[in-house]
C-alpha cells in the first residue's frame, strides 16, 4: 500500500500489528518540540521555534510521514499544544498518538485524556499509550487492575480513542501485557546497542501479532 500527495515520492506503509491502522515505517516525534538546546540555537519556546515545528510537522506529513507521536509529559503539555495547531487543519493526514502517565488512577487518566483532547484540538486519538519506563510486577497489576487500563477502554467505548498502547524502556517488563488483547501497541527502546528486545519481547510479541514502535531507534 502507498501513500502520496501531490508534493512527495511515495511512501509505503506497513500494518501496524492487529489494529487495522497502516503507518510509515518513519514516524515524528514530539518529544524535541520541548527540549531547548541553546547551543545548537534551537528554542521551540521562541515564536520563531514554533513555526519551524509547524513547518516540521506539515513537511512531514506531505512527505508521507503519517505516524505522529506526542505525550502530555513534553513540555508540561507544550508539545501536544504545538501539534495541535497543526491538527486543526491535517487531522486526518495521520495517526496520532498521545500517552497518559502510568501512575495515574481512573480518574486521573480520564483527565489527563480530555486535556490531550483539548490540546490536541481533535475529538479521537488513534492511539492512546501508558506512558512509563518499566514496570515492577505491583505496577503491572496497578495498569491491569487499578484504574488505567479500566479508564482507557471506557474512553475507547466512548469514541475517545481508538487503540490501547504502552511504552517501555526496558521490553522485558511488557511481556505481561502481551496476554491482553486491549493492548495492541508497544513503543520499545530498541536500537544497533540495545537489541534485548530481540531475544524475547519481539519474538513473543509476533505470536499475538502486537503493533511495535521503536524509540531511541537513533539514540
């Protein structure tokens, strides 16, 4: 399958696991919309930042780039605000995904969504994601059990999002999370050093056909 527009080459996309949603092999990053490195003259606080991030996200959408990829957690909500701006206007050239901290109860994960949603300035996520580091086996079961995941299918029954992910930079401690189907997608720390991912996560996480999405993929 391929995607073009009238300004691009085309890009091929791929099945993104089990949720039906087909992405570039390339994906944007809102985490540097917020880190100011001033000594490399970037600001993206500036008016001048801004727009380069604007013109960043527009530049990558009309070259195929359709997986957006942000979190509240980027700039105290600064980076969805910037991505938002776009999303008004190219809402449906991409599949947009956000996160909700893993330590939130019910409560606090139903908020946190509707402040994504604001920002973000759209009524649907693609793809709404854990957002965590690794997990000891207590948070395991508080993810599970506790509120959040119990949160984000109620918001997936209401139309809010459209898919369940998580993020980790450990693979090992996701496993659990692979013998539930409401979670389809996993953003992996996975790079040329870093392969662990490879000797267990990704071979178990193929038999449930789950989405992964790589980070730290340059690092």
């Amino acid at each position: 399958l391929i995607s073009t527009t009238k300004d691009s080459k085309p890009m091929k996309k791929r099945a993104l696991g089990r949720t039906g949603l087909l992405v570039s092999p390339v994906a944007i990053g809102g985490a540097a919309f917020t880190y100011v490195h001033k000594s490399q003259g970037w600001d993206p606080m500036t008016e001048e930042g801004r727009k380069i991030v604007h013109a960043t996200i527009h530049k990558a959408l009309d070259s195929g780039i359709n997986y957006v990829d942000t979190a509240p957690a980027y700039g105290n909500g600064y980076s969805e605000t910037l991505v938002g701006e776009v999303m008004k206007t190219r809402r449906k050239d991409c599949v947009l995904a956000s996160k909700v901290w893993y330590e939130l109860d019910h409560q606090g994960v139903v908020d946190s969504v509707h402040e994504s949603l604001r920002r973000l300035q759209t009524d649907y996520i693609d793809i709404l994601q854990i957002h965590g580091r690794m997990y000891t086996p207590a948070e395991v079961q508080h993810i599970l059990t506790g509120g959040p995941l119990e949160a984000l299918l109620e918001l997936r029954q209401a139309g809010k999002i459209g898919h369940i992910g998580i993020t980790t930079e450990e693979p090992w401690t996701v496993i659990p999370f692979l013998a539930n189907n409401d979670v389809e997608v996993y953003q992996i720390a996975y790079n040329f050093i870093y392969q662990a991912a490879a000797r267990h996560f990704l071979i178990e996480a193929a038999k449930v056909n789950a989405g992964v999405v790589t980070m730290r993929t340059m690092t």
